[in-house]
C-alpha cells in the first residue's frame, strides 16, 4: 500500500491535506488519508475531498489499495486535496468499536466467552459469541458488568508489538490469530490493564468516552453460536 494511513496513529484526525498519487476506477489514490479503509468488522468513513474551488464526496473505500471511490468532479493526478471525514459517524463507530472491546474482555475473561466475529455500525454493533451456556441473561450480565468497566474510565493506548511478543500473550489469540501471523509487527488495542487485542481500527482514548451501552437483542444460532445486538445509549 501506497498511502500512508494517519489513523492509525492519531484516531482523532478529523482533516487533513495530501497529493493524489493517481486516479481510476471512479476514485483517487491519496499519498495519504485519515479515512478508514475498511475491515476487521469495522466499516469505511464517508466525507469529503475539497480541491481547486471543488468537493466530491468519498462514498466508499476499497481496502486492497486504499483507493477512495469518489461521486462528483475528480482530482487529477498531483493535485492537493484536502479531506474532512464524517466525524459524528465515525466518532460514534470509535466509541462502538471500544465498547466491543469492552465486552470482549469482560466476556473472556469472567465468563470465558469467546468473541467469534463483529460488526460495526454507527453507535451500534452485532457480535458474535462461542459458549454453550450461553444465555440472555447472561448476555445482560455480560453487557451490565460491561458498564461497569466503562465507568472506571481506562485508558486506550495502540501501538507494536513483533510476532515474538504475540506468541507469549494467549490473551491475543482469542480473535482468529491467523488473521495476524503472517505480519513481522501487529498492532495491537489495549485498555490498559485490562483488555489486549490484535487490531487495525479506531478507537477512543478513554473508555469514558463510550458512555453507556445496552443489549438490543439476542438470538441463538446453533447450540453454541449466539448473537448479540447492542447499541450506545444517546
Ligand atoms: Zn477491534
């Protein structure tokens, strides 16, 4: 990949100023972008591209090459753009994104609950779960003593960590590890002391942030597959 993805630095970068690398395919290559391409259960950002007096809007993102698909007038090759993302959109699929994280530690870790997939929507999220015994009313455990997490307010910290690392923490081949093996440094997500995971997406500097989140509904899909709906309460 060509460009360089600021968010996975800094999650709060709401705008910022780059070079088209090259156009096709209704979309333009930037050198690089704040928009998030999309993947781990996490969707693409939306906004805007303003260039020479003009605006297109960014509505989709292909992963492959981080190319942003484009309705309205195109930059051309070597012109500066400068991009603003939608960020009440994103901001609330950041504090859904954590929250999952929330309940994926609290889930593993008093429950011994696996997390098997999710997906994210703005402020709210479907989440699959492996455990046999699993139940509503433990799923409103889970989602309950998940609140109380958040009130703590923890701190959110991304960084590297190489392969060697990964294979010593088990905590981190909860979620699909295959998914990470083939990289030389992971990224990884931890809620400081208490939650640690392998991940590519945004996500908020302070649990606080999320505020409150409940369980929407729950739905059995096997004997030991379940899941989950929850959303962050207004
Ligand atoms: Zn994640």
């Amino acid at each position: 990949m060509r460009t360089e993805l600021l968010y996975l630095e800094d999650s709060y970068i709401k705008e910022f100023n780059a070079t088209v690398l090259e156009v096709k395919d209704n979309g333009v290559i930037l050198d690089r972008t704040a928009f998030y391409i999309g993947g781990g259960g996490q969707p693409y950002d939306s906004g805007s591209l303003f260039f020479g007096g003009k605006e297109c809007k960014v509505v989709g993102m292909r992963r492959e090459d981080a190319l942003h698909i484009i309705e309205g007038p195109l930059p051309s090759p070597g012109e500066k753009v400068h991009g603003i993302i939608d960020w009440d959109r994103r901001y609330k699929i950041m504090r859904t994104h954590t929250s999952v994280h929330v309940i994926s530690g609290v889930a593993y870790k008093d429950f011994g609950v696996i997390i098997t997939g999710n997906q994210l929507y703005e402020g709210r999220a479907r989440i699959d779960l492996s455990f046999e015994n699993m139940s509503k009313d433990l799923a409103l455990q889970i989602i309950e003593e998940s609140n109380k997490v958040i009130e703590k307010g923890l701190e959110v910290r991304w960084y590297y960590i190489t392969k060697e690392e990964f294979e010593r923490r088990p905590e981190l081949k909860r979620v699909n590890p295959r998914l990470y093996e083939k990289y030389e440094r992971i990224r990884v997500v931890e809620i400081v002391n208490f939650d640690l995971q392998a991940d590519g997406g945004t996500h908020v500097r302070n649990i606080k942030e999320i505020g409150k989140i409940k369980l929407d509904k729950y739905e059995s899909k096997g004997r030991k597959n379940k899941r989950i709906y929850i959303s962050l309460i207004p």
